[in-house]
C-alpha cells in the first residue's frame, strides 16, 4: 500500500526538506482527525487524501497544495473548523482546504440545483486561488477511480457530473493527464460494455498493427537524424471515449478510426519545430487544408503544437503532432506546469501565459455568475463555454480574439467588451458592412460600429454562443424590462391616482411607507415594478394610498370602480407592454390593454373574442388610445383567395414591396386546380397603411376575397 513515506520519497526529487516535513505534518493532522472512518470499499479513509496528494506530486505542485491535499476533507467529515487549520497551518492552505470542501453543509431538493451551486462556489473559490482547482480535479480523479463500491445510480450520476464539469474544466486548463482518465473513467462508468469492447478492440488491434507503426516511427526518425535535427518520435495513442466519440458522431467503423496512425515529434526549441515539419512534408505528402499552427496562436488553454495531418504508405493517414518539451509539458499538465517550473524557482513565458489566461478565465465566469438569474443559469453558460472548437479572428488593430465554432459578430462584439456588445447596431468584416448575426470564420478582422442608445434584442439570444454573451444579454434585457417596469408603474399609479385628484409626487411619505410594510416591500420601485408586470392592479393600490393618507387602515374592500382616463402607447414601449397575437392590432384600431402577472400590459383590439374572458377581470383591463408618434412596424395576418398562375408570389412581393411595406410570412395553398389559398403577414405602420396596400391588391383581377385575420 502506498504510504506517506513514499510520497516523501517522490518529493524528494523537487520540494526542499521543511516543505515536506510539513506536507507530512498534514498527513498526519488528517489522520488523527480522520481516525476510525472508513471508506466504502473498507480501507481507512486517510488513504484517499493521501492518494490525491500522489496525483498533485506526479504534477510537482507546491508544497501548500499538496497540504490542502490531505486536509481537504477536514472540515467537512470531523470537527475541525477553517479557523483551527488557519493556526496549525497558515491562512493560505486553509482558504485552499475551505474551497475544496464539498459544501454539502447545504442540502437541495433537487440534486442538479446541488451541483450547479458547488460549482458556483467553487468558482468563487478559485477566483481567490487558482489552485482550488486542481487540488479538486485530483479529489475527483481519485473518487473516479475508485467508484466500485457505489451503487450503479450513483456511478452514473457522479460520472455523468464528472463529464459535465470536471472534464471539461480540465481541458480548459490544459490539463491533459487528468482530461483523458477522467473521461475515460466516466465512460467505462456510464456505459461498461461499450467501453470493454472497445478496449479489446484497441488491444488488438495495436497488436496487428506494431510493424506498421515501428516502420513509420524508424523512417520519421531517420529523417530527423540525416538532417541532424535533434528530436524523438513517439507513436501517440487515442483514449477510448475520443474513439467511441468519433465512431458516433462521424458515423465511422472501428477500423476507420484506428486506420490512422498518430506520432508525436518532441524537440528542443521552436526554430527545430518548423524545420522538422519541413521534413516530415518532404517524408510524407501533407494533406491539404490539415496543417494547424498552435505554436503561433495558442489554444485558450495555452496548448501549442504543431499539427500535420499526411499521406503514408498506400494513402494511409498519419497524424503528426510536433512540440518542445515545454510544450509537452504544458501539455499534459496545463496551468499546474506554472507550479512546476516555480517548484524548480524558474518562470517560463509558457506555464506564466497559462497561468494568465487561466485568471482570465475565471475572471470571466465571475463575471458570469454576477449576471446569471441562478445557479442554474449560471452552470448552464459555463457547459456552453467550455469546450468550444475555436475559431481566431483580428481587432481593426490587429489583436487576435478567440472565439468558438460557430459564433456570431455579436459574440465578438461582448468579447471585446460588454458595454460594445449592449451599444453594437452594425459590423464591418474585412472592411465590408455585415448584419450581426454573420457567422464568423477564422482570419477576418472585424470593426463594430455602436450607437449611444442602443439596446441588445431578445432575438440575439437565439444566435449568440458563447457564455459571454448570452449572460450579459439575458442581464442587460432584464435591466432593461425592470426600467421599462418601473416607467409603466408609475404612469398606470398616476393615472389611478388621478382619479382622486392626487399623484405620487404629491402624496405625503407616510402612506408610502405604510404601505409598503404593509406588503413587505423594500421601496417604491419595488411597488412600481410589480404595477408595471401586472402583479399588482393601480387602482387598488392608489385607493389603499388614499386610505392611509386619510387614516383609514382598515382593510381595503373590493375596488369595483375603474379609474377613468386612457394611457397612450406607440409601439416602442419595449418590453413591458405587447401586443396580442390573436388579433395583432395596428395604430388605428381601437384597443384596449389587459393587465398580464409578469408580462405587462398586452394589447388587444376591441373586437377580439379572447376579451370575451378578460372581461371577467375588469380591474385589470385598461382605456387605450394610440399616439402620433408611431414609428415602429407591426405584423397583421392577411388571407387571399386567388386564381393560380406562374409568377403569383414575384406579383405578389414586388406590389407590396412597392407600397413600402414587408412580407415576413407567405404560405400558398391550393384549393383546387383553378384557386389558391395565399396566407401572407405583412409589417406595416397602422391600419392606414393596410388599407393602402389592400386596396393595391383588390386591383389585381386574379385576387379575389381578402380577409384581414383575427383569432
């Protein structure tokens, strides 16, 4: 069994004496503390900080690590406290232990609210040591392994989490050694079977292919040693998820996958990278379009090396991987490689990048998690952001920005910053002007064109992906519908107060406050927010202000008196007031608006059929009246009958597009062979502009009845 003086051993070989003398004073700390708990399989449990503390030693971590290590169950499992380890052991390694704590002081109904509020709080954790982190990965890889004594739920469960999360975090911080196991634990866990065919399958086929492969690796080393380039070639193997996932998403047989060969090339420096790939290339025909140079631009993970992709013997692929030995081990061991090279009191520019870009990164999940509704928002944006296939494009400047597969210039714009993302309106992409919806492709520089008072739209949200961005238009939107709420609140409060010729700026304090203790509020736009979502109806509350103004604090009776007056609207109101889609009515129809819990006010016209049920409500109905100022489009639903001809929809757009007016929608369906049923939504201006086109269409001699749909 593996004990604490092997570890002292394996420390030997990079930490000074005092440091592991107190790496061991911790062992032992956690011994005494953990003494008589045993873990599921039986073995006592101090044997599983100490196995965590070996995976942190395999990747030369500090000494303050590896001591937050063997104590990270500490406070959790017994009776010590943070404050007790602060004074055995120093303030920092008892912050580390407080962060790695599983937190499961706190219990949920639901077990996925649980993890996303870990989570969370181990992002806070990490935002004041990066190394929380890791110390958890390895926690995580060590329960990994030894899952056999749990049930078969709770092995799917915690591997599907690990998946999920712990995975992928690794990834992000370019820690190889722990991503690959970890995924390949959770694999054999969720799915056994799968995962021991493949494993035999590999075997095999390792086995069938030994001569091929060992007279590729003696050919690529032969032409590195004519050249007198110093470098070793080693073949590189897959994991099992990678081939089960390929096998699965790319809908390839076993024999496809393993049909390629991988090598890896390590070498001294970066100069002898680019000349041994000149050789490889000479060696070996390069597969067009398959050369990546992650040397140049580094992964966000601080990944870098050089990926080749050629032609073997008898058209065979081969992979090519080549790097420095710092790049190897950057690597394997992703940010935990600035612990190594400090361990060695050495700083390379490549292990403090990683560092950097890692503090970047959890510097932007704070800023995610400020912005997120709840925990499991927040976790939800973190899956979407953390394993993206990236994409590099440029600042007018010429600053590479990284991006995922797939984004959009509006992911760019929140990128850059969030206030450029909330004010962007237009882009030019290499110069040339282009919606922002534009999916971007790597190399093009892109130049965001903002305005003072522009605001995100809710449609962003369906073609963003990145965390980023869809966190700060999800805040920026609800900020924006809390201003528009309070704005509504406060004129429909007037308007009621009006009746008893008052205002809120002329009632006193005193009835204020009364009634918003009363109603357990915390200020007077709490008390307009809920008017203006329609949580609370104005004229009640204003004949309970009235009341309190007039000393009367007796419960207040049914209000079946609907104060007077209309409130005007434009149409550009924003978020808190709508418009019906049963009736979609247009300025210049007479409407009436319907007080919805958390929506707002909606607007119908008079005549529509579902007020038949609203009337039943009458506090919550209100007068309507249309202004002047309509500068907005809105969609009304037209049915026409016509006589079926070629070039009926060419007609039919060019006539509409020249009374200034747009089809959203058209859907044509034949009746029989002579009619057909055109079903359009136009956007219009108001109901002039509609009767305007309707009479253009009337004109047409094969357009028959037109109906105007409601309902």
């Amino acid at each position: 069994m593996f004990t604490i003086d092997d570890l002292a051993d394996r420390l030997g070989g990079y930490l000074p004496q005092d440091e592991i003398q107190q790496v061991k004073r911790a062992f032992y700390y956690a011994e005494q503390a953990h003494d008589g708990q045993r873990r599921r399989s039986g073995e006592p449990y101090v044997t599983h900080p100490l196995a965590v503390a070996n995976i942190l030693a395999n990747m030369h971590m500090d000494h303050q690590s590896l001591m937050a290590a063997m104590l990270h169950d500490v406070i959790e499992d017994t009776g010590v406290d943070k404050e007790a380890l602060g004074e055995q052991f120093g303030k920092p390694v008892a912050e580390l232990v407080d962060g790695v704590s599983k937190l499961t002081q706190i219990t949920f109904e639901d077990k996925a609210v649980a993890q996303a509020e870990n989570f969370q709080k181990m992002v806070l954790a990490m935002s004041r040591d990066i190394r929380v982190i890791i110390v958890k990965l390895a926690d995580r890889l060590h329960n990994m392994r030894t899952l056999g004594a749990l049930r078969p739920e709770k092995k799917r469960r915690i591997a599907r989490e690990t998946l999920e999360i712990y995975a992928r975090v690794a990834s992000r911080l370019g820690i190889n050694t722990i991503r690959v196991e970890l995924e390949d634990l959770s694999f054999q866990a969720l799915h056994p079977m799968r995962s021991e065919r493949i494993k035999r399958a590999v075997a095999s086929a390792r086995g069938q292919r030994r001569a091929s492969i060992r007279q590729i690796q003696n050919s690529l080393q032969k032409s590195l040693d004519d050249e007198g380039l110093k470098g070793s070639v080693v073949g590189r193997q897959k994991h099992l998820l990678s081939i089960y996932r390929k096998m699965r998403d790319q809908r390839k047989s076993f024999a496809e996958i393993m049909d390629v060969f991988g090598f890896r090339i390590i070498t001294q420096d970066v100069d002898t990278c680019y000349r041994i790939l000149g050789v490889v290339h000479n060696l070996y025909k390069p597969v067009p379009g398959r050369f990546k140079d992650y040397i140049a631009i580094p992964k966000a993970n601080g990944y870098q090396s050089l990926h080749t992709t050629l032609f073997g013997t008898g058209g065979m692929p081969i992979e090519v991987q080549i790097r420095t030995r710092e790049m190897e081990a950057m690597a394997n061991n992703g940010i935990a490689a600035h612990w190594l090279y400090k361990a060695g009191q050495t700083e390379h520019p490549i292990a403090e990048g990683s560092h950097a870009r890692a503090r970047a990164w959890v510097k932007g999940l704070l800023e995610m998690q400020r912005h997120a509704g709840d925990s499991l928002e927040f976790i939800e944006h973190v899956k979407n952001d953390l394993f993206p296939d990236d994409i590099y494009v440029f600042t007018p400047k010429g600053d590479i920005m990284e991006l995922p597969q797939g984004a959009t210039v509006i992911d760019f714009a929140y990128s850059v910053h969030t206030d450029i993302g909330n004010s962007c309106i237009a882009c030019r992409i290499d110069r040339h002007l282009a919606p922002l919806s534009t999916r971007l492709e790597s190399g093009q520089t892109l130049e965001i064109i903002t305005a003072p008072g522009a605001r995100p739209n809710l449609a962003w949200l369906n073609v963003v992906v990145t965390a980023k961005a869809r966190s700060a238009i999800r805040h920026a939107l609800k900020h924006q519908q809390h201003t528009e709420a309070v704005q509504l609140g406060r004129r429909l409060l007037n308007k009621a107060l009006a009746t008893f010729e008052t205002s809120l700026e002329e009632l006193p304090s005193g009835p204020l406050a009364s009634l918003l203790a009363e109603n357990d509020l915390a200020d007077e736009e709490a008390l307009l927010t809920s008017i203006g979502l329609g949580t609370r109806v104005a004229h009640v509350v204003a004949r309970r202000l009235v009341d309190y103004q007039h000393g009367d604090h007796a419960p207040l009776a049914d209000a079946d008196d609907q104060p007077q007056g209309s409130i005007m609207i434009s149409g550009a109101e924003g978020m808190v007031i709508k418009f019906a889609r049963c009736c979609h009515p247009l300025p210049g129809d007479p409407v009436i608006g319907h007080l919805s819990t958390g929506k707002g006010i909606v607007v119908h016209r008079t005549e529509c059929r579902n007020l038949a049920e609203l009337r039943n409500d009458p506090d919550k109905l209100f007068a309507l009246n249309w202004s002047d100022q309509t500068d907005e489009d809105f969609p009304v639903p037209l049915r026409l009958e016509v006589e079926s001809r070629r070039g009926l929809v060419a007609e039919l757009a060019s006539l509409i597009t020249d009374a200034d007016a747009n089809i959203e929608r058209i859907d044509i369906e034949e009746r029989d062979a002579r009619l057909s049923i055109v079903s359009l939504t136009l956007a219009v201006r108001n109901r002039v502009h509609l009767a305007r086109i309707i009479k253009r269409l009337r004109n047409l001699s094969h357009v028959g009845k037109i109906t105007r749909l409601s309902n």
